[in-house]
C-alpha cells in the first residue's frame, strides 16, 4: 500500500469511527428514547384499544443516524404471529383504518403498495420522526432481534456494517428496493464465510431445549434467549476490521459465484442455484434434527423455485423465513461499483 492509499484508508477509518460515536450518542440519547415511546404512544391511541406497536429496524440494532427512519409494526390484535400475513387486501385495510383515524400529529400520510409489504408512511409531527408502518406479522421485529444478536458478537461486525452503510449512503443505494435490512445480510453473509459469526444452523443447535416459537410457520426461537447465548459465541479469526470490509467487497465482485450460488445463511455455505431447493433439504437433514423447518420449507417448493434460481442477480436465503430471498439485487445495476471498491 503506497502513501496516498495508507491515508485515505486512515482518513476512512478515522469518518466511520466518528460516525460511530456519533449513532452511539443517538442511540443512547434519553430525549430521542422518550420521542421514540411518545411516537409509539401516539399511533396506539389512534386507535383505541386496537393492539400494540412496535419498533424494529435500525432504531433496534443500534446503527441509527440522527435523520434515520423509524419503522414500525402495528399488532391489531393476536396477529405477530402471522395471522394476516398472506392477507395482503387485509394489510391494506388496516392502513386505510389507520390513515383515517390519523389525527393531526401524522403528517404527508402516504400508503406505498410497490413494496413487498404494503406500507403507511409519514411524519409524526410532534417529534419530527419519519415513520414507515406495516400490519403484516412480527416476524420483522424478531429479525431485527436477530440482527441485533450478530452485531454484538463481535465488535468488527457493526463496524463493518456501518462502514458498508455509509459507503451505500454516499452513493445513493438505498431505497425501498434496497434497504438497510437487505445490506445488513450481504455483509454478516461474508461474516459467516469468514467464520467471525456462526451460521443460523449453529444458532438452531444451541436452542434445541427451548420451546418452538412459530411467526408465519416459521421456528423463531432462536430470537429469544439470547443473552445466555453470547459467551458461547467466539469468532475463529483475527482478522482486521478494514481487512474484512475489504473482503466484503472482493466477495461481491465475484459475479461468476454470485451468478452460479445462493447464499446460505442458514449453513453459511454456497448451495448451487440450480439445486438450491433439494441440496439444502439434504445438507439440513444430514446436519441434524431440524423437522419443524424443513416440512414448511418442503411445503414452499414452489415459491422457492421462483425466489431462487434467476443467474442474474445475487440470492440470499431470509434467516427466518428460509423460503425467500433477502435482496433481489440486480447484479449488473451494482456489481461495477463492488469490484471497484474492492480494488481500491
């Protein structure tokens, strides 16, 4: 590495650091907690005696900015579990419910159906938060717990993460298509190669005594329980924080792996597109005891054939709900743009 690169990989590190300090003040700020709450107030006494809110997303995981959004779910009643969450007409009537009762604390109130999730979005004039509310299930709620797992694993990993996010920001990636969410899980996917976090499989492993916990059909417990979880999670490299968010990039300007595989989050593997479905029934059941999964999965072979399978764009596999795709991103839109950052 010459002079020139050597500063500006110190001048990078020396941004995302203080970026970090800047978020942790956020997070830890007791005036944006007591918004936070107000906000949350506000939409259940909308509508009275309706269920309950909650926040997931960003705000949850602690790598919020001072202008981030806040997302929330609206529980109407007995439906975190996924009761409406095939409902899509459903969905949409709960926001017309919503969008009607709204006093005049939600402002610019504007419903966003182009997202996998029909959305409400809008400012909440009190506390000047913008919001995006969904009424699907909670299963984004217990992912966010999850990703808030794997950021405290290893310092190295939020690290990451922020820098790959604010490398995102300054070029304008983010948007409904692509959201914080989808790039949180390209980069703890190449965490897992890296063997700095284990695999969903070993989280699975660790909580074979706790009692299923079923969102949209899915086994969610390893959600749960998570702080008795944390001294047994050790990374097995020791590698730099810069050398890995390198190595996040040179992984993602791989185009013929991400043309051929998906990713596995569930193994932290690379499972051919071509087979993706029958290799991972295998490979689950030569793994271990883990039925209450792959019968849904079985069940999802159709959807699951139209979620994978496409060589152009990179695949992978939700966490949670194993038969869909995290991010369809379409590789020759950004592939220029990782190969570039990965040879800088």
């Amino acid at each position: 590495m010459n002079l020139e690169l050597l500063r500006e990989k110190i001048k990078f590190c020396h941004q995302i650091e203080c970026l970090i300090s800047s978020i942790d003040l956020i997070n830890n700020d007791p005036v944006v907690k007591e918004c936070l709450n107000k906000l949350k107030n506000s939409i259940e006494n909308c509508v009275e005696n309706s269920g309950r809110v909650y926040i997931f997303g960003s705000r949850v995981y602690g790598i919020a900015n001072a202008d981030s959004d806040v997302d929330l779910y609206f529980d109407t009643g007995d439906c975190f579990s996924g009761k409406i969450a095939d409902n899509y007409t459903r969905q949409l009537q709960l926001i017309d419910l919503f969008v009607k009762a709204a006093n005049k604390e939600f402002i610019g109130l504007k419903i966003i159906t182009e997202t996998r999730i029909p959305i409400v979005r809008f400012i909440h004039d009190p506390t000047n938060l913008n919001c995006d509310l969904h009424f699907r299930s909670g299963l984004s709620v217990l992912n966010s717990e999850l990703i808030k797992l794997y950021l405290t694993m290893d310092e190295r990993v939020r690290w990451v993460v922020i820098a790959v996010k604010h490398w995102a920001i300054s070029l304008k990636l983010l948007s409904d298509d692509f959201s914080t969410y989808s790039l949180i899980w390209l980069v703890l996917y190449v965490m897992m190669h890296y063997k700095i976090v284990p695999p969903i499989v070993d989280l699975w492993k660790m909580h074979h005594k706790h009692e299923p916990n079923y969102t949209e059909g899915w086994d969610t417990r390893i959600c749960f329980n998570n702080d008795e979880l944390k001294p047994k999670l050790f990374s097995k490299t020791n590698l730099s924080k810069w050398e890995l968010l390198r190595n996040v990039f040179k992984f993602y300007s791989d185009s013929v792996t991400l043309q051929n595989y998906v990713l596995c989050t569930v193994l932290g593997e690379l499972l051919p597109k071509k087979t993706f479905y029958s290799t991972f029934i295998n490979k689950i059941n030569a793994t271990g005891n883990y039925q209450c999964q792959i019968e849904k999965f079985e069940k999802c072979e159709t959807l699951i054939n139209t979620n994978f399978g496409s060589f152009n764009r990179i695949e992978l596999q939700n966490p949670l709900k194993l038969c869909n795709s995290v991010i369809p991103w379409l590789r020759d839109k950004n592939m220029n743009l990782c190969t570039k950052a990965g040879n800088s």
